[in-house]
C-alpha cells in the first residue's frame, strides 16, 4: 500500500512538472513574439523616416526635375541674341544667350542630382512665360528678363548674369531730331508688352504714343516701315538689328542714371532655394570664363545672319 501511494505521488509531481514546463516554454514564445513584432514596427518606421528624409531632400523643383530628368525652361523667342529662332535649323530651334545658359545649368543640375538631366524649351510670349512661371508651370524661366520688385512678388530671381542699357532706336535719317527725351513728344514709340522697356516708356515718354507689342521683330518692323518713330529697346537686343539694318541707329537721348541700366536674372518658382543656389553657382562659372560674353558675341553674328536672310 505505502508503495502504491509513493508511485502516486510520484506520478502527480511528475505531471506537476512537466505542465510548469511546458506553460513556461509557451510563455517564452509569447514573449519572444511580442519582442520581434516591436522590433518589426521600429525596422518600418525608421524605413518610413529614411524615405520621407528622401523626399524632403530637394524643393519641389528639383524633385520634380529629378524624378522626370527633364527641366523645362519656358522663354520667349525673338528678343535676339537671347532667344531666337535658328532658321537655319531642320527643327527650327530655339538658340542664343538664355539657351546656353539653360544648357549649362542643365550639365549641372545632371551633376548635382545624379541623373541625366535634359532641357525642354517651352517657348510662347514674354507675358505668358510670367504666368508660367508665377504659376509653377514651368521649371525655370530664361528670356533676358530683369527682376523688378513687382516680379519678385510671384517668382524669385537668381543672381544678375548680364548688365545692359535701355536705350531708343531710331531710323538714322531721323536721329539729328532727337537730343533729349522730349524730342518724342507727339511721337509713337513701340515697345514689348509687359517688359521693363515698356514700363520706362510709360513712365518717362508720357507725351507719346506707346504701341505694345509681343515681340521685338515686330516693334522693329513699325519702325523701319515707317508705323513707329522710335522703339525703346535693351542695347544688347539692339546690336543684330543695328548690324543686319543699317539704316537703324540708336539715338543720343537717353534716360536718367536711376533708369538708364537693366540688371537680367533667372526666374524660379517661389520657394526653390536649392535650385537657385545650383543656378547661381552656374552663373559664376561662366561668368569667370568669359562665357556670357563670347555668347552675346556669337549668336549677335547669328542673329544678323538671320536679319540679312529674311
């Protein structure tokens, strides 16, 4: 009997034990569960970090330059030697001043963000190409543009790449009459719409008539047909014309000091610092290698080739 009751007992602590165990073993697996779950969630949000790191490492601009490998520059033709068309072009290319400053900050934009990055021209009017870029349309706006402090309400401006006079071309036939600004009054003076050229007209030639006009060839084309007496035009723009007409001259009347220069800049969508720092590094590289200059020389000779032929 007493060994029965021992081989009882022994079972019943042996049962006893092994269920302790096997609770403690299950025990452990939960707990170990629990651990690789939270580890799980970590591993995912600091995955989730690291992206939106990623995201948040370019402006809006660049991103989205990155993401297309595409940068379009929207400008306005016809304001030669900063953007014409090239007619001696299959495709009728866009090309001058702006264009190749476009190319270069396209070669560094390709360096800086790691990818192939190429330039797409959007070309239409100089006010359209202001809405486009106020709007965040196009990526970057090249179109020999000066930053006024109204402009820079709705876009933000790089640093000056060319400096320049505002001056008045005249038929030379006619340009004895004109010493001072206040030979035009009566005059009807062309300019381009929404320009700083028209601005200073409106300002300054109050007795005149002004005529605004989309584009510069076609202010030109008043004047030598005898519709306009005068265009107030930006010396740089005026050089083909003078070479390829020459009965075209720029007149001794000039405008006040506070008037007379036009700083031209690069415009951006609000809110793209780091784009304007790569373009601003841009600008100082050619600037130092006497490359905003050789262009103004070359495509100038391009453009009077152009005049003579059309």
């Amino acid at each position: 009997m007493k060994n029965s009751v021992k081989r009882l007992l022994a079972v019943l602590m042996t049962a006893t034990m092994t269920t302790g165990a096997l609770t403690a073993c299950g025990g452990s697996s939960a707990s170990s569960g629990a651990a690789a779950s939270s580890a799980g969630s970590a591993a995912a949000s600091s995955a989730a970090a690291s992206s939106a790191a990623v995201e948040e490492e370019y402006g809006p601009v660049l991103t989205r330059i990155k993401e297309s490998g595409m940068m379009v520059l929207g400008t306005a033709s016809g304001y030669m030697p900063y953007e014409f068309i090239d007619i001696s072009s299959a495709g009728q290319d866009v090309i001058g001043v702006d264009m190749a400053m476009g190319e270069k900050i396209a070669e560094k934009l390709s360096e800086k963000l790691g990818v192939e990055v190429e330039m797409q021209i959007e070309d239409t009017t100089f006010s359209n190409t202001l809405a486009a870029i106020a709007a965040d349309q196009v990526d970057i706006m090249i179109a020999g543009m000066s930053p006024t402090e109204e402009r820079k309400q709705s876009m933000d401006f790089s640093d000056v790449y060319l400096k320049a006079e505002q001056r008045i071309m005249v038929r030379k036939e006619d340009a004895d009459q004109y010493t001072d600004l206040s030979a035009f009054a009566g005059k009807t003076i062309a300019v381009q719409k929404t320009t700083t050229q028209e601005k200073i007209a409106q300002d300054l030639l109050t007795e005149s008539t002004i005529t605004s006009l989309e584009k510069i060839p076609v202010c030109v084309l008043e004047l030598t047909t005898g519709k306009a007496d005068a265009v107030v035009i930006e010396s740089t723009v005026a050089q083909p014309y003078l070479i390829a007409n020459p009965d075209l001259i720029l007149c001794e009347a000039t405008f006040p000091e506070e008037r007379l220069y036009k700083d031209t800049a690069i415009a951006v969508p609000k809110g793209n610092e780091d784009f304007l720092e790569i373009i601003n590094e841009t600008i100082a590289e050619c600037q130092d290698a006497g490359l905003v200059d050789q262009w103004i020389a070359d495509y100038s000779a391009i453009c009077a080739e152009n005049n003579k032929a059309s």
